[in-house]
C-alpha cells in the first residue's frame, strides 16, 4: 500500500496579513509541481487572504483550531461555521500546545474532531507524549490512548478525512528530533491502534505525519521509514526558503 505523502505547514500565532499572502504566493508558486499533499494552517486573522491565494492551487487551507460548538455564547471562540465561511478545508486538533498550554483534553478534542468531521472539514489529529512520559517508558500508552480517545465516535466511512500527527513534546520547537527509528516505532504504534479500531485496510491506508522540529536536513530520512507518511511542520514553515525543500522531496 502506497500511501500519499502529506507535508503541512503550521504557521501558529505568526505573521500579519499581508506577510502571510506573500508566504502564500510564494508557496504556490514553487510547490504547484509537487507530487504531494500540501496544506498551510496560518492564524486565524490571516485565513481570508491566505484562502485567496491558495485557492484553485494544491495547497489545502487549514486552521490550527476550532471551537467545540457549532455556535452560540463562546467568548473569543471560532466556530466550525466560520472557519468553513473562510474556505477553511482542515482543521489541526489537538496540538500539543492546546493540549498543555490551554489545557485541552481528549474529551474536549474528541468533541471538536467529531464536529469538524460532521461538517466536512478534513482533520489532522495531533498526539504525542512529554519528555517524563518518554522517560518513564509511556510514550507508545500515551499515543494509544490520545489516538482512541480523540477518534471515539469517528465512523470508519469519515476516518478517511483523518490524518494522524505523532508529535512528540520534547520535540516541538527545540531543535530535538525523535530519531527516525523511535518516531517510526510510535508511528506503528498508532497504525496499530487503526487497525484494532477500524480494521487492517483503514490502517494501511492512514496517513501519520511526524511533527517536531523538522527540517530540510531531517524531513527525508523520517520520511523513509515505513510508518512515516509526512510532516507537520512548525519552525520551518514560516519561511518557503526552509519549507519547500521539505515539502518537495523526493
Ligand atoms: P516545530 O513545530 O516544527 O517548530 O517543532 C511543529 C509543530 O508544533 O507542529
């Protein structure tokens, strides 16, 4: 089974407007010959011009969260209505930084996936353990349970919108990378727990991206490994200089 390789940008909370839309113009023009699944997750502020741009090209747009609800009394939220308004296409859940930062847990992710999903928006389902949880021998526990709890109600017709990130914490902006061989061993890990959810064909068939400080002189050799079908990149993807060589190789 060949898997399409999927390499997504997550710009978080930078860039204004107009830097975005230049990012954006940049990208599409360099990545219009790529052979894989491209998407830019910019803030929220930026989504419209950045939608503008990309729009028609191959390059996904993406948001980098989402409300829980559909809509109503949610102070400083932005709901699946208003993303989908923008031409939002997908949806990063789960983040690690929405995870420890603002304290979101799976059952509030879970809430969001199943959200997204019913109103066709693609999701990409982050998980990843912290470094005490590595060291205390809990990586592959942690995984497994952020990966059943956040698809808990996902029928196996929608999990095909859901992409997997496997983002190991101590990895996300430090310059660590897990080594291609660990972050395989999580990234079989997680297909195994598809393959118990859904069945071996919807296992082979998931697209797991690794997250966590990757780069140029890195992407490759992660995305050799069996399990590794993309990346979902931070740092470098705030510059097309650092971004398109990942997004373009092979
Ligand atoms: P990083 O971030 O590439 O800067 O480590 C990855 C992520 O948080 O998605």
């Amino acid at each position: 089974m060949t898997r399409p390789y999927y390499i997504a940008g997550n710009w978080k909370m930078h860039k204004t407007r107009s830097e975005a839309a230049e990012l954006a113009r940049e990208l599409t023009a360099r990545l219009k010959d790529g052979k894989h699944k491209y998407l830019v997750a910019p803030g929220f502020t930026c989504l419209e011009a950045v939608g503008a741009v990309v729009k028609g090209s191959n390059i996904l747009l993406g948001a980098q969260n989402m409300a829980a609800e559909e809509q109503g009394a949610h102070t400083g939220e932005v709901s699946v209505l208003q993303l989908k308004d923008l031409g939002v296409q997908a949806v990063i859940l789960g983040h690690s930084e929405r995870r420890h930062t603002y304290k979101e847990d799976d059952e509030l992710i879970n809430k969001k996936v199943l959200l997204a999903l019913k109103h066709g928006l693609e999701v990409i389902l982050c998980v990843g353990e912290l470094l005490s949880e590595r060291e205390a021998g809990q990586a592959e526990a942690v995984c497994r349970t952020q990966t059943k709890k956040g698809l808990e109600g996902v029928s196996a017709a929608d999990l095909a919108r859901v992409t997997i990130a496997y983002e190991p914490v101590w990895a996300i902006g430090t310059g660590k990378t897990a080594t291609p061989e660990d972050a395989d061993a999580i990234h079989a890990c997680v297909r195994g727990v598809i393959a118990e959810l859904y069945g071996k064909d919807a296992a082979a068939k998931i697209v797991i991206q690794y997250g966590g400080s990757v780069k140029a002189e890195n992407a490759a050799q992660l995305m050799a490994k069996e399990n590794i079908d993309g990346a979902l990149v931070g740092g470098a993807s705030l510059k097309a200089d650092s971004f398109v060589p990942i997004a373009m190789f092979g």
